[in-house]
C-alpha cells in the first residue's frame, strides 16, 4: 500500500473493527480478535458476558451503516461519486472478502477511512497491515489502496467531541457547573504499543483542544483508561476510570462528565464499560454521572470524513488545530511497530 500522489481514485473503503449480531457470533468473534495475543481464556470468557449482556449484539456494524449512509449522501452532495465498499477487521463482512469483490468491480484505487481516529499498532499499523494481507490474495493482484491520515485534530471533529461534552455539561445546574470534573476516556493499550506510537500525546492534545473550546479549566479535566485487556503482569496506561472516579470522590467530587474521546461510537467498550461498571460504581460512590456522546454519524463528523477524501482527491486544505499540524499521510516505516510479542515473522510492507 503506498500514498505517493494524490489520485485518481475509484473508490472508497470503509474498514472498521467489526462485531458480533448473534449469540453464536460472540466466541468465534473474539477468537478472531485475540488471535495471536497474549490474553488468557479466561479474559475471553469473561468479555464474552459483555455481549451476552446485550444478547450478543453489538451495535458497532449497524453503526457503520449508518454511517456509510450518511457519508454516501455527503459524498453525492459534493459531486463525489465514488463508491463506498465496506469490510471489517474481525468479522462480516470481512476485508479480505471484500477487497476481492472491489477487485471483481474493476476496482483499480481505493481510499481507506478506518474507524480510529489515532495512531497506535492496533489503531493504525494494524489496519494497514490488514490491508496489505488481503491484497496478497491473488484475486487482488493489481488493486492498490491508501489509507486517509488520522484526524485527532480536526478541527471539525475537535467540534463535534466539544458539543457533545456541552450538551452533558449542560446537564447540571449553571451554578454546579464549574465544579463538574470531565473524564475523557480512551481504551487502554499495553505501554509496549504506548511507547512506540504518539497515542497518548495525540489523546491528550484532542482533549486540550476539546476542554478549551468547552472553557473548561486544566484541573477540571483528565485523560483517562478504559477497556483494559491482556495479562495482568502487563503494564498498561492508567488511570483506569473506575479508579479516577474514586479518586474524586475522595477529593469531594460530586458531578462528573464522562467523554469518551478515544471512541467514534457508542460500541460495547462504551455500553458496557461506561453505561454499566462506570455508572455503576458512580451510584455506589455517590457521584452523578452524564456520559457525553461520542460523534457517530453526526452532520459535522460526516463532513470531516469528506473532506479527508478531497484532500487526496483534490489537494484542498489539510485542517487542523493546535501545536502539531495535520498528520501525515504516508506512515514511515517504523511507524506504530507492533508489540514484540505480536509481531510478523517478515517485515511489514505498508
């Protein structure tokens, strides 16, 4: 996969990480998740209960849908006529069987929008490594696809993320709301892939912007974890938010927002690990809790998406906020390694 130049292209991929929408989906769907990581069985089992708790659906593919049809009607508004393909990670309908069926359409160049607006190895390298497998069937030969560059720092998601935190914030009574703590949440990674990838410095700038366009003061908020997997031996990045949350009852705290800005849309880390642990160990310390939505297929997230296309269709602007400027769109070579005990036997090519 290479991102030399900017066009033509002739269509879009839509990658995601994918998810179960049957009982009998939740085992092999996890099985294709943890494949090749270090995580016990029993960690397995016991995420297995979170969709079981929801009748083992995940809402993320439906999610997807929306989204691709907001982004369709987007796309068609602005003269862009490409079509939208759609394959996931970890299940159907699957990248590698979708690649093929691009290739069938006479397919020669796609664009990729992956579900992650970060860079880690699970984030980034991972979907493009993905890529790169799929295109090694020889019912691809000859298709080339590049992935659109990560968007922390968009200024229109840095809208979308803020709103939905005022839209909690507002919540609360005017006069309670300057002593409302926000949590920005984020899932956790082992501190192997932190170390090697600019996650938490892009987290932790996302949620600069977003408490500064809220006017919320530096020690009203904080980057926090969630979702932890893996051994427990394992470093990973703390806090977790269940812990953050006691800690600010222990400080007096009595309101909370909670913005999980490392998430895209309410799929089963945040059903499950905001909607129910969280709130409930807010019930049981005594903290009222608003969760601030994530952008889903908001109007102005859809527009994001979009221009991320016309920047490599068309050359427009390159937007972004803050200290860093608009990530790039070629990843060096070394770019988010995997951890070592998860990487391939041969070099990565992408």
């Amino acid at each position: 996969m290479t991102n030399e130049s900017i066009g033509p292209y002739d269509a879009i991929l839509f990658l995601s990480f994918g998810g179960p929408e049957k009982r009998a989906d939740v085992i092999p769907f996890l099985e294709n998740v943890l494949r090749g990581k270090p995580v016990p069985r029993e960690r397995l089992l016991e995420v297995a209960e979170h969709y079981y708790h929801f009748d083992g659906i995940s809402p993320i593919n439906e999610q997807c849908r929306q989204l691709i049809s907001a982004l369709r009607e987007e796309l068609d508004a602005h003269g862009i006529r490409l079509p939208i393909y759609w394959g996931n990670r970890n299940w159907t309908p699957l990248l590698t069987e979708t690649i093929v069926q691009m290739k069938r359409d006479g397919v020669q160049r796609a664009l990729t929008y992956a579900t992650s607006g970060f860079s880690c190895y699970s984030g980034c390298r991972q979907y493009r490594d993905d890529i790169a497998k799929a295109l090694e069937q020889p019912e691809a030969a000859g298709l080339q696809i590049d992935k659109l560059r990560v968007f922390y720092n968009h200024p229109d998601f840095i809208e979308v993320v803020a709103e939905r935190v005022g839209a909690a914030m507002s919540s609360y009574p005017e006069e309670v709301r300057n002593r409302v703590q926000v949590a920005f949440t984020a899932h956790s990674i082992p501190l192997s892939m932190a170390t090697t990838s600019d996650y938490e410095k892009q987290l932790r700038e996302s949620c600069r912007l977003v408490a500064e366009a809220c006017g919320l003061s530096d020690s009203q908020w904080k980057l926090v974890y969630q979702s932890r997997s893996g051994r427990p031996q394992d470093p990973w990045l703390e806090p977790d938010i269940v812990d953050h949350l006691k800690e600010l009852k222990s400080a007096g705290t009595e309101h909370v927002v909670i913005s999980p800005i490392g998430f895209l849309s309410d799929h089963m880390e945040v059903l499950y690990d905001l909607d129910d642990e969280a709130k409930r160990a807010c019930e049981e310390l005594q903290i009222r809790l608003v969760r601030a939505g994530t952008p889903g297929n908001h109007p102005h997230f859809v527009r994001m998406i979009r221009k991320l296309i016309q920047e490599r269709l068309q050359g427009t602007a390159r937007e972004c906020m803050g200290q860093f400027g608009p990530n790039h769109d070629v990843c060096p070579i070394d770019c988010c390694p995997a951890p070592v005990a998860m990487r391939p036997a041969r070099p990565a090519t992408l």
